[in-house]
C-alpha cells in the first residue's frame, strides 16, 4: 500500500470502459441503419416473374417396342400475380417493427451488458477499496503491534538500564566504603603506630633523664655527703641539726622554720622539673627534703609512697632537679620540710 494514498480521503473510483461502451453503441447504431435501409430498399423492389418448365420422363417399356410417342407440350408455369400493395406496405411495417424491436432488443442487450460491466467494474473497484482499506486496517494493527512492541523493548532497556546503573552505583558505594574502611583502618593504625612511637620516643627520653637524673643525684648525694661532713665539722650541733624537722601537711612544704609563703617558692622551683607520662589520678607523694642554709640540697627520700615507684622516683628526681631550694625570708634555706607532690594535669 502507497503511504501517500492513504493520507487523502476516499474518493469514487474513476469509471473504466466508459469510451469502449460508447464505440460498441455507436457500432450497433450504425449497424441498424443499414439493416432498416437495405430492408425498405428491398421491400421497394418489384418482384421479377419467373417462369419454369417441368418434364417428366416416362420409363421404357419392355414388350412390345412400339414407335416413340410424340413429346408432349411443355407446361408453362405462370408467374404469382402481384402482391397487393396494401398488404406490401402491412408486411414492411410489420418487417420494421420487428426490426425496431430487434433493434431496441439489442440496445437494450447493449446497455444491459454496458450496466453489469459497469456493475462489475464497480464491484471490482468496491472491491479494490475494501482490499485497500482491510490492507490499510491491517498495517495499522501491524503499526500499532510494532510500536506496542518497540515501546515495549524500549521501557525494558531502560529498566534494564536502571538496573545496571543502581548496581554501578552500588558497586561504587561498596567501593567507597572499602575505600574509607581501608583509609581509617590505615589512618588508625598509623596513629596508632605514631602514639607507640611517640610513647617508645617518650619513654626513652624518660629512661634517658632517668638516668641522668641518677646521675645527677648520685653526683648531688656526693657532694651532699661532702658538704655536710665539713658542715658537722664546723658547726657541730647547730639549730635543727638532727636534720629533721618537724611534718608539714598540704599540698605544698611545711617545716617549723619556714615562712608561710615559702612554699609557693618550692611549688614553683619543683612543678617545672616533673616528668611524668604516665596516667595522674590517685598519685600523690611525700617528699622529705634536707638541705644547707644556702639551699643546697643535703638528702632527699620518700616520706610516704603514692603506691607507684615510679612517680614516686619521678617525684625524687624533680626535686633533685631543683638544686638548690629557694631561700626564706631570713636569707637561709630551712634545714628539713616536707612537700607533698601531685603529677601536673
């Protein structure tokens, strides 16, 4: 089917044979006009007589021969007498009127066969349509199926579309939370790795100023042992001498010999040489404290233990570090007090 026919509307189909009919009524016509004209030419005519003569032939006889007969005279046949002109001229009317209706007869027959070939070149062409329009329905269903067909296919790509793409996205979600697990588990084992670090870097300068503070105090203890044999030689038993003096409670000196504000000055001198990395709460520790009017430290030891020798040694090494004490208000070191330590934080 031509898709440019089917846009236009339907139109009566175009009569074919129109010119054939035409030429076959033209041809009888003609072909009446010479039979009515040679048949009154005819009927016009005088008939000619004619004229006949008849013998008839006698046979033989056996016995006896006898001399032949005379012929006889030939009968002359006398011609029809003439047709009366009445009924001449009834015959040709009757003549004509059978060939008018012969004549009509096949007119007739002429439009007759015209119409049922026009009938049956209409029913073809009615025919035609209908095969054109079932033609027209059918590719129209066949159009409709294709496109239901093709939307179809296409509403499944695109789901199968979507679903390839939910899938990406979630393969690249899980990717990314890999990714970040990895990335934190690496950050924390990094950090983790830099705090062992840092603790093992702590602990080794700790272990380091440990030693030298060991160093230092079995330096300090020397010269201490030094200094106070001279001093107990010189001066003998002086104010204090047993080098004790009586305990002292708070969190910071006391001593019978000490000011009010003089332990402010110890709090201040000892703080900045505590080293401690270690955990804080619940540590607290006595320290008892001998030292030379000129503040020099004499011996330094644990009155009461905070339960952890290490803070406990930290504690000693702190005020070790802060040779010499500070000097009272009377220009002289107290002999012996007790200053109570706690790990800064």
């Amino acid at each position: 089917m031509n898709p440019k026919q089917s846009v236009y509307p339907l139109q009566p189909p175009r009569e074919r044979g129109t010119w054939r009919a035409f030429a076959l009524a033209l041809v009888m016509h003609v072909l009446l006009g010479l039979f009515l004209y040679h048949g009154i030419h005819w009927q016009n005519s005088t008939p000619a007589g004619a004229e006949a003569e008849i013998w008839t032939e006698i046979p033989p006889t056996p016995t006896p021969r006898q001399p032949p007969a005379p012929p006889a005279p030939p009968v002359r046949v006398q011609p029809a007498p003439p047709v009366d002109q009445e009924q001449a001229d009834i015959a040709l009317q009757e003549k004509k009127r059978k060939e008018q209706e012969a004549a009509q007869r096949a007119a007739q027959l002429a439009e007759q066969q015209r119409q049922k070939a026009l009938q049956e070149q209409q029913e073809q062409q009615q025919q035609a349509l209908r095969q054109e329009a079932q033609a027209r329905e059918q590719a129209a269903r066949l159009a409709a199926q294709k496109a239901a067909a093709d939307k179809l296919k296409q509403q499944q790509a695109q789901a199968q579309k979507q679903r390839e793409q939910q899938q990406a996205e979630q393969q690249k979600q899980a990717q990314l939370k890999q990714q970040q697990l990895e990335a934190q588990q690496k950050a924390e084992a990094e950090k983790k790795a830099e705090a062992e670090k840092a603790a093992e870097e702590k602990a080794a300068k700790a272990k380091a100023l440990a030693q030298q503070q060991a160093k230092q105090k079995q330096q300090l203890e020397q010269e201490r042992r030094a200094r106070l044999s001279q001093l107990q030689g010189m001066a003998g038993q002086s104010e204090g001498g047993n080098g004790l003096a009586k305990s002292g409670t708070g969190s910071g000196s006391g001593g019978t010999s000490a000011s009010p504000g003089y332990a402010d000055k110890v709090r201040r001198r000892v703080k900045p040489n505590i080293i401690w990395a270690g955990a804080t709460e619940g540590l607290e520790t006595v320290v008892s404290v001998h030292c030379a009017p000129d503040g020099q430290l004499l011996s330094v030891s644990i009155k009461k233990s905070s339960g952890n020798p290490q803070w406990d040694t930290a504690a000693a090494n702190a005020v070790n570090a802060s040779n010499p004490m500070p000097l009272d208000l009377n220009g002289k070191a107290p002999a012996s007090f007790l200053i109570t330590l706690r790990p800064a934080g």
